[in-house]
C-alpha cells in the first residue's frame, strides 16, 4: 500500500472520527395551534438528555449524535422528530382532551408517589414564605389581544358578519390592553409582606391599579396547602398527603440540564375524587427535590374564562429556591356562529418577571409597619420612563404600542368610560358625576313602614379637595309625604388616609334596636334586610366620628352623638315616649392576616386572612332630663376555615350587655328577617323581624360550605347545612310587657344547595326551619326559603 493510499485511508478515518463526535445544537420555538408559546414543555433526546421551553416557548439542546428528539406537554399530543443537523425548529402542539388520557395502573409502588412524597417532605425548607426576609423588585406585564386564530377559523367556515372581518385586520396591527407596572415586594417572616407600585404604564386609564390586575390573578407560592386562582382556592398538588386525592405520573426525567437532572410529573385529580383541584405538571430538581417549574389549571375549567398559569423558581446563593417569574394566561371564549363549539376570543398574558431578588436583608420597620398590603407611589400613575426601561425584560412591539393610542382614543367615550368603571362603581356603591360622588345605597330604597322612598346623595370628591369632602342628602319617603336630610362633612388630613373626621347632622329614620359593627371597608349594596323593616325610629341630631387606621390590621373609631328621638306611628314602646340621646362611643376591630390595597382616599378589602375581631363600648350621658344614660358593649368574630377536602366552616359569633332603664329603641334587636326569601349571613331567617329585643345575649352562627367539582362538566355543586342559636334576656320589666326576650333559646337549622359556574357566580336555595320552644304549631310556619347569589369573593 503506498503512501498516498496510506494518507488517503487515515484522512477519511480522522474525518468520520471528528464528525462522529461533532456536536448537534438544534433550538426553536414550540407553539400551540393558536400560535401562542408554550413554555415549560419537555424536550428530550435519547439517554434523556433533555431540556424545558422557556416562558415564550424557545428551547434549545445539545445533542451528541444525531438522534430522535420529543416534545411533550399536558393536554397536547406528543410531537417528535428526527435531528440530524443543527437547525431551528418551529414546531406545532395539537391539542388533545386531557380527560381522554390513558389512566396508568401501577403494579408496585408509584415512583411519582416517591418522588413527590419527598418533595412534599422539604416543602417547608423551600417555601419562600419560610425565609427569615427578602426584598424584590419586579416587572409586570398584562396584555389582551384578539385572538386572531379564533376569527379566522370561524371565516374560514361561514359567512360571519363584517365586524369579524374588521376586528381580524385590528387584531394584526394592535392589541386591546396593554400595561406596565414597577413594583417593590418586601417580605419578613412571619407573614409581613408589603408591595409599592413604582411607576405604571397603562393604556386608557389613569388607574394605577389596572397594572396590577394581571398580577392578582394566582397564588404567588407553589407551597402552600391551597393554590389560589381567581379568589378560589384549590388543593396544592405539594400539600401533605396529596398523593390520596391527586395521580401523579412520571412522564420523563431529563439529564444534563443547566442544574441538574429533572423530573417531569404530571398531576390530576384521581377517578371519582370530587375536590377542588387541579391539573397540570410539575418540573423537580432531582437534588434537592425542589419545585422548578409549575404549570397549573383548574381541572373543572370554565366554560367562558379558562386559566393556565405558570411559575419558575431560580436556587440562589447555591441554597434558596426562590421565584423567577410567573405567568398567567386567560382565554375568553365565545360562540360567534351556532353549531360549532366556542373558542377563545380573547387571550390575555400576565407576566411577572423578578428582578434583582435579595435574601435575608434587613427590612426597615416603616415599609412593614402598617396593613396595606399593596400600595401606590403618590405619581403612580405617571409613567416613569427611565425606570420602565431599566427593569423592563421584554421590549414593546409595534402591536404593544398601538393599544396605548387605540385605548387612549376609546376612554375618550363617555359610554366607554362608563363601562371600565362599572365595576368599581358597584364595589364601592358611589357614582361619580362631574365633581360629585353619588351614593346608590341612599337613592332608592323600600321598607314596610315608609314604603318606597328615593332621593339624592351626595359627596365631593377628590376633583374638588383630595384632603375634604362636603355634601349631603335629601331623601322623599312617599308613605308618609316626608323629606328626610343630612348634612355632612369628610376631613382627611393625612395623604396616607389613616385618619379621618366625620362630621353629620340629619333628620331620618333608622331601625329599633340596630347594633353594627364597624368596618370602614365595607363597600357597594349590603344589608339587604333593610327591606323588612316595619318599625322605625324618628332620628334628629349630629353625631361625629374619629376614624384611625393602627399599624398590624387595627382600626380604631371614636364617635359622639347628641340626638332627639321621636316615636313614630307604628310605635309599640309608649312607656317612655320621645327622649334623646347624647352618648360617647368606642369602636376596636382587628382583623390579623387582613389584605388591604392603599388607593389614597379609598381602601380595598380582599379578604382575611384570619378571624375578624369586632368590639364596642357605648356610654349614654345625662345633660337634660329626658336624656337616657346606659352602658352597651358589643362584640363579634367572624371566622372561615378552610380545610382541604372538607369544604369550609363559616364562624360567627356575638354578644352583647348593657346596664340602664332606656327604652326599646336602644335595646339590642334580634335581628330577624320575617322569612326574608333573599340569603343573607347573620341574620336569623324564621325569626319576626322586630318581635324580641335583648339588654344581653349572645348569638352563633356555624355554616358548613362544601364544593364539588365535576370534573366531567363545567358546573360545580356545593351543599351548606347551617345552624344558628341565640340566647337573650330582658333585665327591664317594664318593657316585658311589649317586648319578648329570647332566654329559651332560638334555634334555626338550615340546608342549601348550589349550582355554578366557577368563573361568573353560583345560585343558591335552601331553607330554614325553627326548632326548639320558639317553634310555631303551625308547621308551615317554621319554614323560611331562601334564595341567593354568591360570587368568588362570598365563597
């Protein structure tokens, strides 16, 4: 063999050698038939080398031999292919139902089971609410746009009306919505948490609190034994013992990743468990048996807005699992043409992005000291472009900044105008006109003692002072051909608002007996049981009130009255006759664990996150000699406890004494509704409304509110046995003879039962019944029916 031939043969062999060990780098993009990314999907060659599509479903992977790769994601059928060469791919999921999925049956033991079981073991060392402190800041994102893919599909089909032809060319050049919000989170254990809106960025409105809709929307913890999505809350698939209620399988496990080895398992109710949970798949670090990546739905979707959301986790200082980004996708269906099943829309995006994250710093006391768990920069609604551009980690497409001129535009109508604050209209139960707030609660009313009654309320509000407000009332009772009025003044000295004065006189009517708490956050239409009313009193007078809002959920209220009774018509106290009233009053409620968001003169309440404690102390005092002198204490808690597959247990309980020979219209009234068929908590639905009257007792109220999901259907049942007991005294003789107390004992049990749609409310019937010695020998009239709606918020 000669040399060339010699030189030739160990050429070719070096050649193959090195293309034998040449590296295969193929990435791309990974999308759904709507052309929206999906992210966190698995992608994984042979020897499971692998990787995950990141949030805008990009992924890229190395491989050391050409080889066949597959993508998987919950919901979509597997997709692979061959690669052979590095290349970009751009590859497309097809859907499929999730409830048609293969139910595998394990002869042994569940190694999904094993691996989750120690997941859940270590769930505490990695819950970032566990860290003694931390300190981010962060980028949030919401956008909504037409689905373009949903519209074509339908013109590709029929013949549809032009406004689809028109709304398809729209959605090519702009989006609907579009905002930006910097915001910072401070966090120090146990459980003080505090977010400051920066700088906010919206399309249309001046609002700042429309940035942070698309960061409400999820729970921002994948730890925590309930997983909170649209104020509802489901069962942690990383909570103890999920294994029993939720099936876990092992779909891949990819090697060679940035940090390590992953499992890929996912998660669904198992067959025949009625509980609210969800479905979805979860990414874990093969080391530390951390949470990666989460990707989560309800498993009983609505059938008008579904939900996909999605959190990343980041290990920081080789030590800390901490939160990197979340997303949240929501997909507005409709059915534009009969025959064909509805599709999205509409499809927003909320994406939070964590930037700079700090752990274990010192947090100062001032940003933690108070309840405002969310709060805005006085120039929040300003944009600050300078530091928009600094955290931004997504630059605005053409299509971004078009919904800035298309909405700014659109808010110019006033009809539109409308609409957008509709809902803040029925949450806070005022209407803006010009510089007036006007106060629907008072408009329009009905009772069975003045009949209808309607009017005019009125407040300025911050177009005129932001610091002050000025207004009042007439009202026209049509029964009795009477005006009724108020006049009224609003100081709130303090930017912050957590100082108030208040300052009325009025001519009115109000109910015998009434005792309410207080809670300055209570807001739109309530007390439905003002309906019923059959026995007023004839009020004049002033009363002025100090308002102070104290660090750690307390409220404090301080009130003065000087006021002239008169009985009216259908008065049954003619024991004492007109009198007045001139008294001192103490109000106390701390609500620990309380969500609130600071809007400058406003609050807005999301719940509790713990009981509600009320307490009142009230002292009449003598001047002249038909003033009344008392001492009345009121107290209340309210309590819901939340378990994870026994539904929820609604607590409340009160209780009340006074000392003094006052007259009925100051006693404690029982609050009965006279079978009011309208649901409403803590009143007492079989009791007459103005029969029993207490100088003392105590009240209990005790729901037990049980959800079912149907996973086969887009409806959920839920069933509520209710008992409430009362026990009252009357230490006053002489109004023994008008009145009756309650000392033997009011007991009312009762049972609803609903049926819902999880994203618009549920319908609820039921009844009560009377039981014990106030139970009638009429049968017939022990029973009250009641009918309700509820929403996310009441469930």
């Amino acid at each position: 063999m000669n040399t060339a031939l010699r030189f030739s043969i160990f050429l070719i062999f070096l050649l193959s050698f090195q293309f034998s060990n040449a590296q295969i780098l193929i990435s791309g993009v990974i999308q759904d038939n709507y052309n929206r990314p999906v992210s966190f999907a698995s992608v994984s060659a042979g020897n499971n080398q692998g990787t995950v599509s990141d949030l805008s479903g990009k992924f890229q992977l190395e491989l050391s031999q050409p080889d066949s790769v597959t993508i998987y994601f919950l919901g979509f059928e597997t997709y692979s292919f061959f690669a052979d060469q590095s290349k970009d791919y751009r590859v497309k999921l097809k859907p499929k139902s999730f409830l048609l999925e293969e139910v595998v049956v394990f002869p042994g033991v569940n190694p999904a089971d094993t691996i989750m079981q120690k997941v859940i073991e270590r769930r505490d060392e990695h819950n970032p609410q566990n860290l003694p402190s931390y300190r981010y800041t962060s980028y949030n994102k919401f956008a909504i746009e037409v689905n373009r893919d949903t519209l074509e599909y339908y013109a590709n089909r029929a013949n549809v009306p032009p406004q689809v032809n028109a709304l398809i060319k729209f959605s090519k050049k702009s989006k609907l919505f579009v905002s930006e919000a910097i915001t910072e989170r401070f966090y120090k254990k146990p459980g003080k948490l505090k977010e400051h809106v920066l700088t906010t960025n919206i399309s249309g409105f001046r609002d700042p609190a429309f940035a942070m809709l698309g960061g409400q929307l999820h729970s921002l913890s994948c730890y925590e034994d309930f997983f909170s999505i649209f104020n509802l809350k489901y069962v942690n698939p990383v909570s103890k013992n999920a294994e029993r209620k939720y099936l876990f399988l092992l779909k891949d496990t990819l090697k060679n990743t940035e940090t390590g080895d992953v499992f890929v398992i996912t998660f669904r109710p198992k067959a025949g468990k009625t509980f609210s949970g969800m479905y979805g798949m979860l990414y874990v670090d093969a080391n530390d048996y951390a949470i990666k990546k989460m990707v989560a739905q309800p498993a009983t979707q609505p059938s008008q807005v579904g939900i996909v959301v999605k959190q990343e986790y980041q290990k920081l200082l080789d030590k800390y699992w901490f939160p990197k980004s979340f997303e949240s996708t929501l997909l507005f269906y409709n059915r534009i043409l009969k025959g064909l099943d509805p599709l999205p829309l509409m499809v927003g995006l909320a994406k939070i992005d964590v930037v700079n994250p700090e752990i274990g710093v010192e947090i100062p006391k001032q940003i933690l000291r108070n309840q405002f768990q969310l709060s805005y920069a006085e120039d929040a609604a300003i944009p600050n472009d300078s530091l928009l551009a600094k955290y931004r980690t997504d630059s605005l497409k053409v299509r971004d900044l078009k919904a800035f001129d298309f909405m700014d535009s659109a808010m110019n109508k006033p009809i539109v105008n409308f609409l957008t604050n509709f809902p803040k209209i029925i949450a806070k139960g005022e209407l803006p006109i010009s510089i007036f707030n006007l106060n629907l609660n008072e408009v329009l009313g009905f009772n069975y003692q003045e009949r209808w009654r309607y009017g005019v309320s009125l407040m300025t509000n911050d177009r005129v002072l932001k610091w002050a407000s000025i207004g009042g009332k007439v009202i026209n009772s049509v029964e009795e051909d009477t005006l009724w009025y108020a006049a009224r003044f609003y100081l709130n000295p303090l930017k912050s608002g957590i100082l108030r004065l208040k300052y009325q006189y009025q001519s009115e009517t109000t109910e015998k007996g009434a005792f309410h708490n207080y809670n300055p956050y209570r807001s739109g239409f309530y007390n439905l049981r003002k309906f019923v009313f059959r026995e007023l009193n004839y009020v004049q007078g002033h009363d002025v009130a100090l308002e102070l809002e104290y660090p750690k959920n307390v409220n404090l209220r301080f009130m003065g009255y000087s006021q002239n009774y008169y009985l009216s018509h259908t008065a049954i106290d003619t024991l004492y006759g007109d009198f007045s009233r001139n008294a001192l009053r103490f109000d106390l409620r701390y609500a620990p664990g309380e969500k609130l968001t600071n809007m400058g003169n406003y609050r807005i309440r999301s719940g509790a996150g713990g009981p509600v404690f009320n307490l009142a102390y009230e002292q009449g005092i003598r001047s002249q000699m038909n003033d009344v002198t008392y001492k009345k204490i009121f107290g209340e808690i309210t309590y819901n406890y939340s378990t994870r597959y026994l539904g929820t247990f609604r607590l409340r309980g009160r209780g009340g004494y006074m000392t003094g020979d006052v007259p009925l219209e100051l006693l404690f009234n029982s609050k009965g509704s006279g079978r009011m068929p309208i649901y409403e908590p803590g009143v007492f639905y079989t009791m007459p409304v103005h029969r029993y009257f207490n100088t003392d007792f105590v009240q209990g109220f005790v729901q037990h509110y049980w959800p079912f999901y149907l996973n086969s259907q887009n409806l959920m049942l839920s069933f509520s046995s209710q008992l409430n007991v009362m026990y009252g005294k009357l230490s006053n003789e002489r109004l023994n003879e008008i009145v009756k107390p309650t000392g033997k004992g009011y007991y009312e049990a009762g049972f609803l039962g609903g049926i819902a749609d999880p994203d618009l409310g549920q319908i609820s019937i039921g009844t009560f019944y009377t039981l014990g010695s106030y139970a009638r020998q009429d049968q017939i009239n022990n029973f009250a029916f009641v009918i309700g709606f509820t929403t996310y918020i009441d469930w």
